[in-house]
C-alpha cells in the first residue's frame, strides 16, 4: 500500500485463509476526505475468491465497487486513505506493504483492467513496448527480444489479427474491442492469480462483449486464473460469474452464488436491482421498474440500515431505520447466501413457502 494508505485499526483475526482462496479480504475500510466530510467508500467489506473461480461486484453507480477494487491494489491516492482491514494474496497479507514491495506484486499476482482502455494505454508507446514493458518489469532474465516474442504470443492469445505486426501499432490505431484486447494481454503478461476486471465491457457493443468474456472465461480455463468482475450489468454477470457480491453505500448487503442471486434473492436490494433490469418477456409497453430515491450521501450516513429510505421491506419500520443490519446467513450449509437485512430469515421462508429455493 501507499504511504497514505497504511491501515491502522483492523479488526481481522490474523488467520491464514484456507489453500483454495487466492484472495481474502477482511473488513476493508476506505475513506477520502472532503470539505463536505468524510465519505465511507469502503465499509468494513470482506469476501473470499477462490482459484480459478469467477467473482461478479454489482451494484448502482457509486456503490464503492471501483473504490473496492483500487483499496485492493494499494491504489487509492489522496484525499483518499484505507484506514482498516486486511487483504491476503496467496496466503499472505499485503495490505500492509510499502509501495515499492506492493509493485513487486502488482501484475505479477493481481492485476487490474481498466474500464477504458483508451486512458489506459499509453498514446506515445505503440502496444508491443507496453506488452513487453509489463513483462521486462517482472522477467528482466528474458530480455527485449524475449519480451517481444512474448508480446506477440499474447496478443496473439486474446485474438488480435496479425498479431507480431500489430505490435508496432498505437492505441489509436486499434478499435475499441482491440484495445480492450491488448488491454487483457498486458494483465496476462506474467500469469498472475488474480485479475481484476473494472466494467472491463461497458464501451463495446455486444458482439465484442460477448467476445471479450469468452475470451476471459478461456483464461480461466488456460491460466487457472481468478476474475473479480466488477460490473453493473447484471446479464453478463448471470453468463460468466459463479457467485455474486451485491455492494450497496460501501458495504456488501448480499453475497451468494450466482443461482441464488437471480432465483432466490434475499435482500431487498438485490431483488430492486433484478426488477429493474429489461426483460424481453416484459410486455412492450410495460413501464420499466425502478428503485426509488436515491443512494444515501456516504459523508452524512444515518445509524440504520442504509437502504430503509428505498426498501420495500422496512422502510418506516423502527429496527431498519435504528439499527444497521447484522450478516445473516440462510440456506443450506454447503451453498449459504449471506445477507445483510434484519428480515433475511423471513424472506428466506417466504422464498421456500413459495417454492423458490
């Protein structure tokens, strides 16, 4: 982590997580400083990744997914702090390192894609010496002629036409799904673990999209790779994700498999969020649901669960709007779904009552 960014406070127990999670966040706080006040981004926020295992974030703009995802790398600047919490890479904690030593794991054992592509790369630098510089930067043994064959063979891998000619090219000489493309080789470039994908789709038309999670899904596959995708579009979450972490005002209100999440959703955020989406079964002239208000202002946060105000469940009731909401977990043991809501067993029985779950 950067200088700025040392925790202090943690609560986490200091124990290693199990051999199957590459990545395990435990009670992650994010906070950035403003004249209007101190703005909770990231609220005591944890979860496991799994190797090889495909991870959707969704939630509304502003929900702190982006924040999430940067407060993992050691990547928030000022006015910004990570002020709690620990992060375990590969049985390790690494929240705790300094920047230098946190940019020996950056690219090698997490890596991030960006959402755009085109602010991204570099306009100066055609795309091989970019490919090639993220791989001298961890493999300085293999050489520029090493790293230039290697280059092409990942560009060659994400399906870039033509591949070692394109290396001399510039970010403005690829379309937008190309960039994309070559934005997936320079996170592949040394294997790492774990990869970060930030609405690594949203600028493409669906054609590229599809051919883009393809491509992700084969990286799986092939490199034994974990995707965290983070993501507001929950139809590409449905096709490529295995579980689903639901973030709302910074902190995580429902975490599940991706089956239980659009069958049996428990919170009632979650459950907004679904109805909301078009559906083509919809009658054409059937307004669009939607989830009334607003998100709550994170520098001004009330004491009670942060959705009562929108929720159709507990707003106006005395324990929501006095009371944040406890993790609850229902369901089976071998396929729990964990949710923050003091009505997530009653919803739950109402899910089984209905022959939902």
């Amino acid at each position: 982590m950067r200088a700025d960014s040392a925790l202090a406070g943690s609560t986490t127990d200091g124990q290693r997580p199990p051999d199957d999670v590459v990545l395990s966040v435990r009670n992650l706080k994010t906070q950035f400083r403003t004249k209007q006040g101190v703005v909770q981004a990231v609220r005591d926020v944890s979860f496991d990744v799994k190797r090889s295992e495909k991870v959707g974030i969704v939630g509304e703009s502003g929900c702190g997914k982006s924040a999430l995802a940067l407060s993992l790398l050691g990547l928030i600047e000022p006015p910004g702090c990570v002020t709690g919490g620990e992060v375990w890479l590969n049985g390790r904690v690494v929240s705790n390192l300094g920047e230098r030593a946190m940019s020996a794991v950056h690219g090698k054992e997490i890596s991030l894609i960006f959402q755009d592509s085109m602010t991204a790369l570099n306009p100066i630098k055609s795309i091989g010496d970019q490919i090639a510089e993220a791989i001298l930067r961890h493999q300085g043994n293999v050489g520029k002629r090493g790293a230039r064959k290697r280059a092409a063979e990942l560009l060659a891998e994400v399906e870039v036409p033509n591949a070692e000619r394109r290396l001399v090219d510039y970010p403005h000489e690829y379309s937008g799904g190309m960039r994309q493309r070559a934005m997936i080789a320079i996170a592949l470039a040394n294997e790492p673990d774990v990869v970060i994908a930030d609405e690594p789709t949203t600028a493409l038309d669906v054609t590229t999209q599809a051919q883009v999670l393809d491509l992700l899904d084969r990286i799986v596959t092939q490199h034994q790779t974990a995707i965290l995708l983070i993501t507001h579009n929950l139809g590409i979450v449905a096709e490529f994700c295995e579980r689903v972490v639901v973030m709302y005002a910074g902190r995580i209100v429902e975490r599940s498999t991706t089956m239980d999440t659009f069958h049996r959703a428990v919170h009632p955020y979650t459950e907004a969020l679904l109805k909301s989406v078009p559906r083509p079964d919809r009658l054409e002239r059937a307004p669009l649901a939607s989830i009334p208000g607003a998100p709550p202002d994170l520098a001004n946060l009330d004491q009670g669960c942060s959705f009562e105000p929108r929720c159709f469940v507990g707003r106006g009731r005395d324990v929501c709007r006095e009371r944040a909401p406890d993790p609850t977990t229902v369901g089976p043991p071998d396929q729990p779904i964990v949710s923050e809501c003091h009505f997530a067993h009653e919803r739950y029985e109402r899910l089984i009552a209905e022959g939902e779950a």
